[in-house]
C-alpha cells in the first residue's frame, strides 16, 4: 500500500495532524513549520505526479486510470480502499496542493488556538485528497464526509460575523445533499451486477460493465447529480455558500470555494453523468436550466452586495454554475472547458480570499462603502486584487478567458435551439461580471480615501506576498500556456464521452 504514491496525499496531512497534535497552542514556530513542510510536500508531490503522468502519457500508456491500487477494506460489502487518477484527477490534486500551500501562509498569525485551527484544517484537505484519488463510490463518500465535518469547527469558531448561524446552516445543507447522494449511490451498487455477480462500489467495473438498468438511472441520476450539485452551489441550493464564505477564516474561504466546491463538479461528471450516461442524455436538460439560473442570478446577486466576501461568494455561485452548465453540454470541447474553469476559479477565488482577508486584517472592515484609494496605501495588494479581477472577467492571458471561451464553444457547437438560447444567457454573465468587478475596483483601489486611518496602513508582508504570488503565476500560466492541461486531460474524456454516445 505505502508503495503507491497516491497514498502519500492522505498520508502526509495525517502526519501532519499527528506532529501538531505533539505541539501546545504557545509553540507558534514549530506550528508553521509543520504546516510548512507538509504543504511543501504535498505540492512537491503534485508536481511530480503531474509530470510523471504526462511522461507516460507521452510513452504511450493509455489506461483510463494510472497509479491504480486496490486493498480490501471490509469484505462483506465488498468495499475497497481503490485508488487511481486520470488526468482529470491529478489537475484536481495540484489544484488542492496550491491552495493548501497559499492558505497556510495565507493563515501566518491565525489566532487563537493555531494549533486547533491546522489541526482541523489538515484534516479538511485529507478529506479532499482523499476524494480525488479514489475510484471506489464507498470511500470517495467517506472522504467527502471527512472534508465535510471540519467546516462547521472552522468557520463556527474561527469565522467572523454570524459565524455560528453560517456554521449550522452549511452543515445542514451539505448533510442533506449527502443523504440524496448516499441514496444513489446505494442504489448504482446494488444494481452494479445486473448479471447475478459479486456486487461492487469500483467506478471503473462499473462503467465497464454498463451496470446500471436504464430503467433505474433516471432516479439514480437526480439522487447523484444533485447531491453532488449541492456541493456544486447549484440554484436553489446555493443559500449555504454566501453566508459560509463570508464567515469562514481567509484559508477555509480558500479551500472552500476553491477545492471543496469542486468535488460537486468533479463527482458530477465522475458519477452522475459517467455510470448514469442513458439519464444524462435525458434528463440534462432539467439541469441546464437550475444552472444556468445559477450563472446568472450569482453575477447579478453580485453587483448588489456591499460586503467584499458576499460579492466573492455570490461570483462564486456564478462561477460553479458556468461548471455544471458545462458538464451537461455533455461533449468534450464543453466539458473541457468545465475542467478549465474548476480550475481557473479555484485559483482565482483562493486569490479573491487571500487578498480580502489580509486587506481586512488591516482596514477592519469589508464593506467597500467604508474603503477608498487602497491602491497608494497598499499598492501590492491592490495589483493583485486587480489581477484577480481580470481573471474574473474573462481578460486574456489569464485563466479565465480560456475557461469561458472554452465552454462556450463546445456548448454552442452541437446545440439546438434550446442549448444555444442557455448559451447566450450564460454569456451575457461575462458583462454582469465585469460590471461587479470595475465597480468595486474603482471605489476599493481608485477612489478616494474614506478613512484617514487608513493612511497609516502597511502593504503585504512576505508571507502574505508568497502566498498571492503562487496563485497569480499559476493564473497566469493556465492563460498563456494552457494547452499542456487539454493534453493531461483530453485521453481522460474519451470513456465517458463514448458512455455518452452509446446511450443515445
């Protein structure tokens, strides 16, 4: 089992949670550095597993997963510890991997309790990680309870605001997606041998297998789709987000809205629409309309918030919508564009909530109506707000133009009237956003100074600074370098795109 790298990314957050367990709440130093080191480590790890999937890639290794490993777990019911990635997969872990390293510089002088605070943190990106290795459906559930739990700890005792309503309300929510989810996936499993053989939670025999009885699906696929699509912020179940984010310390927000809302995306596509293809074709229309509401209803939800975190949290509702609408284009162009945006947004917003926490830590307050002319008081961060800004709106080099324009061809190339008429109205969210954004970048950045206070402000420190560095050089490098992410995941489409076209 220690063998395969993949067990090394819940691995090392366990170690990390065992050293800071060793450690008292008053030993600040040693705190950092665990959380240092093992960040270090797991995007070391990432980096290499991203190159090395690539090398085989490129030496002619086709296998729909890499890295695979099996170990039985609890026999009875035939659940296994599976493990293996695609490349779909291993962009998820680097995407994990970045924001875990810029959230715990991004979370330099957390207080109090730091110990606790990383403690449940780690745990949270175990659960993540753990989550995007799996490929059996009973421990891919577990993981994502695992990353669950620990939200409704950070934001109910470190968050800020109505943090304990936040904290509940959350829980709740997820916890009752997870219900709908547990249900469809209890129900794939027990038509997963559909021939009278041993029953099994892994993906792949699954899929292989065509398992599931067209007569089942249509059921099945509402359970899986919109207990994932809840984690997703998809409309109406999207209340949950704005209040958590806007509570939630700068890190959770990071890992939140950057990794943890994309298990919904990533558990979409890797179950509703991969071991259910036949409901997808029929019942993805129902779903384009729920998301596509989201996309548009978030951005202009957005222009109408004063608070700098419930404007990031309401994009973000926009942002994962434009995911799931993508997803259920169901071809490849569309749905690559999808994989690009979890991936642009997760960085850009990681970035959002990185910059508003520390511009926070030091006016006080997020309401934009109290700040002004940050830019000559704090011109680093406010570059950096501006550059996340752009990667908003779509501007080119960055990471967000591909994404969109991605997912905007591929849903407009095989669309009918019905498909293109969504189109144009998820398009049209590009101007609302960059409506929001210019907004609050004029009166927070270039307007002027409502607070004299505020003059005798400080600018980033250097761990404040390394951590907006990694994200905007990654921002950055999706949007003028991306076709090395369409060739690590252009071969992981090609088994659900042919589930998808054999069911119609």
């Amino acid at each position: 089992m220690f063998g395969n790298i993949l067990i090394w990314f819940v691995i090392i957050p366990v170690l990390m949670m065992a050293g800071l367990g060793l450690c008292s709440n008053s030993r600040m130093g040693a705190i950092r550095t665990i959380m240092v080191v093992g960040s270090t480590a797991l995007l070391a790890l990432a980096i290499w597993l991203c190159v090395d999937f690539l090398s085989l890639r490129a030496a002619g290794n086709d296998a729909e997963m890499l890295y695979t490993g099996s170990w039985m777990w609890y026999a009875p019911l035939n659940i296994h510890l599976a493990v293996g990635v695609d490349g779909i997969s291993v962009l998820m872990l680097m995407l994990s991997a970045i924001i875990v390293f810029a959230g715990t510089f991004a979370s330099w002088k957390i207080n109090p309790l730091p110990k606790n605070f990383f403690l449940w943190f780690a745990l949270l990106s175990t659960g993540v990680f753990g989550f995007f290795i799996s490929i059996d459906m009973f421990t891919m559930f577990m993981f994502y309870e695992v990353a669950l739990i620990p939200m409704y700890l950070l934001i109910g005792f470190w968050g800020t605001g109505r943090k304990e309503y936040s904290a509940m309300k959350l829980t709740l929510m997820l916890m009752g997606g997870s219900a709908f989810l547990m249900l469809g996936l209890l129900g794939i499993y027990w038509h997963s041998a559909p021939a009278g053989g041993e029953l099994t939670w892994n993906i792949l025999e699954i899929a292989r297998n065509n398992a599931v009885d067209p007569s089942w699906q249509g059921m099945l696929f509402v359970f899986t789709f919109v207990g994932f699509g809840v984690l997703g912020a998809m409309f109406p179940f999207h209340t949950w987000s704005p209040d958590g984010h806007a509570c939630a310390p700068t890190a959770v927000s990071m890992l939140h809205a950057g990794v943890l809302m994309k298990l919904g995306g990533y558990g979409c596509f890797r179950i509703a629409i991969y071991l259910l293809p036949q409901a997808a074709n029929e019942l993805a229309w129902i779903f384009i309309i729920l998301t596509g509401i989201s996309v548009v209803y978030g951005a202009f939800s957005a222009c109408v918030q004063t608070d700098l975190k419930y404007i990031n949290a309401y994009s973000s509702v926009s942002h994962c919508g434009m995911v799931l609408f993508a997803l259920l284009m169901l071809n490849q162009t569309a749905m690559t564009g999808a994989i690009m945006q979890m991936l642009s947004h997760g960085l850009m917003t990681a970035l959002f909530f990185a910059l508003i926490g520390m511009i926070y830590g030091r006016t006080h307050t997020r309401d934009i109506r109290q700040m002004g002319g940050l830019m000559q008081i704090m011109p680093y961060l406010g570059v950096c707000y501006m550059i996340a800004g752009f990667a908003s709106l779509g501007l080119p080099g960055l990471s967000g133009f591909v994404a969109e324009m991605t997912i905007f061809f591929g849903a407009w190339e095989d669309g009918d009237f019905f498909h293109r008429a969504f189109v144009v109205a998820a398009t049209c969210s590009i101007v609302i956003t960059a409506v929001y954004i210019l907004r609050v970048v004029g009166k927070l950045l270039l307007g002027p100074v409502q607070d004299q206070h505020h003059l005798q402000l400080t600018d980033a420190n250097w761990f404040e600074r390394l951590s907006t560095v990694t994200l905007i050089v990654c921002i950055a490098g999706i949007g003028c370098f991306p076709n090395w992410i369409n060739e690590t995941i252009q071969h992981s489409f090609l088994p659900i795109v042919h589930a998808i076209q054999n069911a119609i």
